[in-house]
C-alpha cells in the first residue's frame, strides 16, 4: 500500500503534465515560438450579403424586403425567394389598387454577359421577367415600364447578380405637371439597308423613343403609326412586305421600351410613296424607310 501511493501520485503527476503540454504546444500552438491557432471565420451567409429589395414612391421606400432578385450570370430569369415573391405580390396588389400609378423596372447587365433572350439586350429581357410575374398578377402591361441599364461591374463578387433591380412606382403620366413644359413631338424617318428589315438602336434613337413614349403618356388618347416604305427594286409585293417588316422593328423597340401595344399601329405603302427618284442610290437610299407619326 505504502509503494502504491507514490506510484499514483507520479501517474498522476504525468497525466496532468501531458495534459498541459497538448493544450499549449498542440491546440494553442505557444511551444517554440508558436502562434496561437485561429479558427477561419465562418462565411457570412449570402442573405447578409444581399442588399435589401425597395420598391421606392417618390423617392420614398414603398416596400421593403431583406432580400433581392438572383440573376446567374447570363440569365434572363431570376430566383425568386418567398419575400422577393411577397413584395412583388404586395407590389401587384397596391398597383391595382391605385390605378394612377404606373411602375418603372429598370434591370441590370454585363456586356460581357452576351445576349441569347431575343430581347434589344439582356437587361430588357430581366425586366420583362418582372414585368411577365407583375401581369400574372393582373398589371396591365400598359402600366409598367421596361428599362435597363449596364454596368460592367454587376458580376465582380461572382456568378449571381444580387439584386441588379431598380423598381419605382410613379404617378401615371396623362398631362404634364404645373409649370412643367409639355414633352414635344417631331416626326422622323428611320432609314434601312439595301433589302433590309434590320436597324440599329443608337444613343440618338433610344433618347427618341423615350421622349415619344414620354409624349404618348400624357396623351393618352393618340396613336403612334408607323409605316413602313421601301425603294422600286423587286415586286411591289415583296417591297410591301418589306415596308411592313420594317415597321414592326421600330414598333418591337417602342414596346420594349415599355409601350403598349394597342397604341401603336403598323403599315406599309412598299414603294408607292417616294419621297426621292428612284434612279439614283442616293434616292432609293432615302425612301427605304419608317415614318414615325402621331396621329
């Protein structure tokens, strides 16, 4: 018994001396000059990282949710959360609620991103996924507006555009406001290609159709026409269908840009109404053409 005790004491002695020896060289890391292990900090999740949804008024918050569209890189159709989804709902219901009001989505994209929607561009295309929840919902389409806007840098953090939605409910537009001078309309003609229905949407022509889509909302009650002309070079039949195909272009640009459909009517008078010779290039050049009006 006496040779017992001190044996324990010593095994004792040793378990509690090895004990320290692990905590300090092994999990602190403190022998020989040793830094103290820090455990990697845990990923923030991605709703902290996602900047909240706001549906703005007046340059006020409307609604608001902790959390936002997903957009994956290259996609026109976003993930949609159950609040992202509640706050487009409750966008819906206010709307028809408050029948002079309208919506203006204005969506994001990368050129890098490339463009297989079938839409002008991928931006349009996110906003006209909105625009197709918000008419499920029963927004008339006439009510909402499709913008867009593009920023090289949406896609810096990853492969998914969070958020990358600007949504504003407006006052319906149907007069100018006091003391605001009334937006002007100036008819133009667009020009086209040798036997092409195809034109390209530049700076100068998308600031056009703003401003004659800004003008048609406060006058509601007028029309656009759009009519398609071409040169004599082919069957009157052939140039008939051209001039109409012509026309539809510059009609799809207006309703992307947020134009409904019932305001805008197309024709084509082909090659019957010159506004040039068609003997010369340069002539027939001037009458391959759309002539914008209101009427």
């Amino acid at each position: 018994m006496r040779t017992l005790v001190p044996v324990l004491g010593l095994v004792l002695a040793g378990w509690i001396g090895g004990g320290t020896w692990y905590w300090v060289c092994k999990v602190r890391a403190l022998c020989d000059g040793g830094t103290p292990a820090v455990a990697p900090p845990a990923a923030a999740p991605l709703v902290s990282r996602i900047p909240p949804l706001t549906v703005s008024y007046q340059q006020k918050p409307l609604i608001s949710r902790q959390d936002n569209f997903r957009f994956p890189k290259g996609d026109s159709a976003a993930v949609l959360s159950p609040a992202v989804r509640s706050a487009l709902d409750t966008l819906a219901t206010y709307l028809l609620t408050n029948p002079g009001t309208e919506v203006e989505l204005t969506a994001s994209f990368a050129a890098e991103e490339g463009n297989k929607s079938g839409k002008l561009n991928l931006g349009l295309a996110r906003a006209g996924f909105v625009q197709s929840y918000l008419l499920g919902k029963g927004v008339p389409a006439k009510r909402m507006i499709t913008l867009y806007k593009e920023d090289s840098s949406v896609f810096s953090q990853g492969d998914t555009l969070l958020g990358g939605m600007e949504i504003r409910v407006l006052d319906k537009a149907t007069a100018p406001a006091p003391g605001t001078p009334e937006v002007k309309f100036e008819p133009r003609n667009l020009y086209f290609g040798y036997k092409s229905d195809n034109i390209d949407l530049n700076d100068s022509l998308r600031s056009y159709i703003s401003q004659t889509i800004q003008y048609l909302r406060q006058h509601p009650e007028k029309k656009l026409q759009l009519t398609g002309h071409t040169d004599n070079v082919g069957s009157a039949a052939y140039n008939r269908s051209l001039g109409l195909g012509r026309a539809k272009t510059v009609k799809r640009f207006f309703q992307e840009f947020g134009m409904a459909e019932d305001q805008i009517r197309t024709d084509s008078q082909g090659p019957a109404k010159p506004i040039a010779p068609n003997d010369t290039e340069e002539g027939r050049s001037k009458n391959r053409r759309v002539e914008i009006k209101v009427q």
